[in-house]
C-alpha cells in the first residue's frame, strides 16, 4: 500500500525511505570525519580571533572543536557548564494533550509512551550540547516495523558534520561531497536540530563556549606563568662550593652532588667540599598575583555561563545564594522553554503528522521547572490564617511539600496533645467498659472520668468503715479502731486514678496553651 504524501511545517515533502535508515553517518576518507586536529593548543589572541571569526563566515570546524577541547582542558569551565547541561537534562517532561476530546488525548498518550523511553532521556541530554556549542544535532531514526512510525533510537551526530548557509547563516546543511561548499539541505522529520536562544543574532555565535574562550586562553597564559614560576623559585638554590685547588674530577664530583639533591635529597661529597643551599626570593606576593588572576577568570566563566558566581566561589552569604539562585532559575526556565519548542517541532509533530490525519491540534511537550517552595514560609502562614477560617486542600500542600497521600491502614502521625489525651482517657478506663466521652468541657469531662476511675476504691473503702462503724458501741471506740485499721487499707487503686488525673489536668492546660486559648 502506498504511503500518502505530506508536507512538513516548511511545505517540504517528506521522503519515507530517508526516514528508515541512518544519513549523517561519519566517514574515514569523507568529509565527515570524527578525528579533528586539536586547536587549544598554544592558543594566541590572533589565533582565537581567526577561529572565533571564520565561524560568523560560515567555517565552524575549529571553534567546535576547540569548544569540545576547552571542556577536557579547563576543569572550572567543565564544570559551570556541565551544571547548567545536567541541570536541563534532568528536568522531567510533561505531555499534554490539545484539548479533553478523545482524540486528542489517545494521541497525548501515545507521544507519552515513547517519550518515557529511557532513549528519549539520553536524547534530551545530547540536545544540551548547545549549550557550549551554540546548537546540537541528532538523527531519528524510525522504525517502521509496526503499524505506526516510532523511533527506534536517537544517534547523537557530531556538529563538525554540518554546517550553516553562506547567505543567511541560520540553515543548517549536511556535509556531504556531492556538494561540499554549501552542503545538502536536512531531510525533513529526520533530524532535531537544537539551537537554544541565548542571545540574539546568527546561532553559531550564541555558544556559551565563544563567551568563555577569551577567559579559556587567558587563564591558559596565567597557569603556564604560574608553573614556570613555581619552577624558577618554589625550590631553594643549591650552590656547591669547592676550593682553588680543586681538580676537574672534584668539580665533576661536586656539580653531580648538587645535581642530586634535585631528586635524591642525598649526595657524598669531600671534606673540602660543601654545598648551601640560598633561600628563595621573597615572592608571595607574585605568587599570589598568578592565582588572583585565575581566580578572576573563573568568576567571569561562571557569570557568563551560570549567570552568578555564588555556587561556585567562596564568600557567598545565605541571602546573596538565594538571590543569586533566582537568576540560575531564571537561565533553567529559558533553557527548558527553548528545549522544550524544539522536541515539539522536531519530534512530537513529525510523530503525529506520521500516524495520524493532519488537521488537528498536536499534543504539547513541556519540559518542567520546578519552581522551589519555601516550605518554612508556607507552614507559619498556614499555621496562622487556617485558625482565621483559610480553606485550604489538603492535597495542594501536599504537593507543595512532596508529601504522598497515606495509604490505607498505615501508622500515622498525630497531634501530641490530643493523641496523649485519647491514650490517657484509655487508660484511665483500663478497667472500665468502653464507651465514649461525651462531648463538652474538657474540665466537665476529666472530673466525670476521675469519677469513674475512683469509684471502686472509694466504694471498698466505704464499706469498711460502715461495718466497723456498725461493730462499735461508742465514738471513741470507733476513733480507735479506725486508726487501727487505717494502715491496713489498700491506697494504691485510689492514688493511681489521683495520679492520672493531675496528669490528665497538666496536659489539658498545655493544650489549651498551644491552641492560644
């Protein structure tokens, strides 16, 4: 059965037989190839600003791979822009269908499917190259096997294999020798081609890299000064000494001596003979210029590629972090916006103008940035406006605090003063039948449950004084008696249930303490 023809977004046909098999394969003697003299080497300001602009003209090869090289040879840089990559690539992603109608939803369900593939994960992370480079390409290719058109994997391809138009500078072309000046158009729904938006004008000079190789080769001049002259004066002097009379052979013997204390720290030398060694220069001053001069490098790395300098170097107050954190957060949402609109072009539309009928709406990826609570914050005001009447749902702060609804049966934490009260109320009724405390003051019902607790004790003793009382003749006989009886009448029953009671009473007072009443 014939594929019906469509057109991508551009008004290009699509050509099926392109979809199914790889394009901008590398090769040994072509024009893609993956090995690349290496350009960080010695880097001078004349040669930076030759690589820097031959790629505005159009020949980019150099300024990608000293990009790539400045990621292997200087760590800080390394690592600011590996955070603001891992902090993009990590961010979870959303599907969200174009409307409620069935439709719409069965096609939100299906992009969600292969979208939570683990292959659409590492796709989202090859896409941050961009980042450092200024944009990064990866090629779908689709599996057909089925009844629907999928991706089958996403093969990260290098961004020396492509190159911008001459005349505008903003399409990108596919190397390839039946026309190596301009190259070949990509095929459509083949490729995702990734060039966030970070700063205005052509997309080749928008890398974070160009931004940073000034301060790349600058800080690669202040290290290799810093070396030569940790060389020159880290180590003290060792000057040998001989006497007038000294022979060749004595002066050999001295000068090997000298030579090894370098490495061995030991040497044999005459008696006529000695060696000092002279203290260094005082350079710290110098020294501690080089390392200024790095370190200054480095905060203007870490302004241009994360926008701030507190996560990185020392110094940082709270306050000052958390404002700070608030332009980085700014940078992620416009990372995750830009990725966001280009898996949406370049993915989720190929994939349904594939499978489906066009005409309707296309279901939306959104890549989410979570925005950070303060949940200090937003505890006291609860704590404050719920007792004013504020209706809040349970499930929303829920969220807010990354708490998961209780399941069923599970042992929950409560309220220390009435879980306490409710405990004591049980055990105040040990004894007793079970029944429920009627509703009303909290004063009515501890002296109702003392009552209770009480009343056996009370009735026993009762009992014995009203048959001693029925044995005796006169009062003073039964004065006598009583105190003779007293001793042996059981008081523990009763000065538990006293006991309880005060407990109950202290803990109703520290509620009442807690509640403001």
């Amino acid at each position: 059965m014939a594929q019906s023809r469509i057109l991508d977004q551009f008004g290009r046909p699509i050509e099926y037989d392109q979809l199914i098999r790889e394009i901008a394969t590398p090769q040994v003697t072509g024009v893609r190839q993956v090995w690349h003299d290496p350009v960080a080497g010695g880097l001078t300001p004349q040669r930076l600003a030759a690589i820097l602009q031959a790629a505005a003209e159009g020949d980019a090869s150099d300024y990608l791979t000293l990009a790539e090289e400045m990621e292997e040879r200087d760590l800080h840089y390394a690592s600011v822009i590996g955070t603001r990559k891992l902090a993009l690539a990590g961010l979870e992603v959303r599907i969200e269908s174009a409307s409620d109608d069935t439709e719409d939803v069965r096609r939100a369900d299906a992009v969600r499917e292969f979208i939570a593939a683990p292959e659409a994960g590492e796709l989202q992370a090859d896409l941050t190259d961009a980042l450092g480079k200024g944009y990064a390409v990866s090629e779908i290719i689709w599996d057909r096997s089925g009844k629907t058109w999928s991706p089958e994997r996403y093969q990260q391809r290098d961004p020396r294999f492509f190159q911008y138009d001459r005349e505008t500078g903003r399409e990108l072309r596919l190397l390839d020798e039946a026309d190596p000046m301009n190259g070949l158009p990509l095929a459509p729904y083949k490729f995702i081609v990734h060039t966030p938006r970070i700063r205005a004008g052509l997309p080749i000079r928008g890398g974070l890299a160009r931004l940073a190789a000034p301060g790349y080769m600058c800080k690669a001049w202040s290290w290799k000064d810093w070396m030569a002259f940790a060389d020159l004066f880290g180590i003290p002097m060792r000057v040998g000494r001989y006497g007038p009379g000294a022979s060749q052979d004595d002066i050999a013997v001295l000068m090997a001596a000298v030579a090894n204390l370098g490495s061995d720290a030991a040497a044999v030398i005459p008696d006529s003979m000695r060696i000092e060694f002279q203290q260094a220069v005082q350079v710290s001053g110098a020294a501690d210029f080089f390392e200024r001069l790095a370190e200054w490098w480095d905060k203007q790395i870490s302004k241009g590629v994360l926008g701030q300098t507190m996560s990185t170097d020392d110094g940082a107050s709270r306050a000052q972090a958390e404002i700070h954190n608030e332009v980085r957060l700014d940078l992620l949402q416009a990372d995750a916006r830009a990725l966001s609109n280009t898996l949406n072009r370049a993915l989720v539309r190929p994939y349904c103008d594939l499978n489906y009928t066009p005409g309707r709406g296309y279901p939306r990826l959104v890549i989410v940035v979570p925005k950070p609570e303060n949940t200090a914050l937003l505890v006291d005001a609860l704590e404050k406006l719920v007792p004013l009447g504020l209706e809040v749902e349970q499930s929303v702060i829920r969220d807010k605090l990354n708490l998961p609804e209780p399941a069923a049966g599970a042992k929950l934490l409560r309220p220390a003063a009435p879980g306490a009260e409710a405990s004591l109320a049980r055990a105040e009724n040990r004894e007793q039948p079970t029944r429920a405390v009627p509703a009303g003051d909290i004063i009515d019902n501890q002296v109702r449950t003392l009552e209770t607790a009480s009343a056996a004790a009370l009735d026993d003793r009762i009992d014995n004084i009203r048959e001693l009382l029925d044995s005796v003749a006169s009062l003073e006989e039964f004065r006598d008696r009583l105190i003779e009886a007293y001793p042996g009448m059981s008081v523990i029953q009763l000065a538990d249930a006293m006991a309880d009671g005060l407990a109950a009473a202290h803990m109703a007072g520290r509620y009442d303490v807690l509640r403001g009443l």
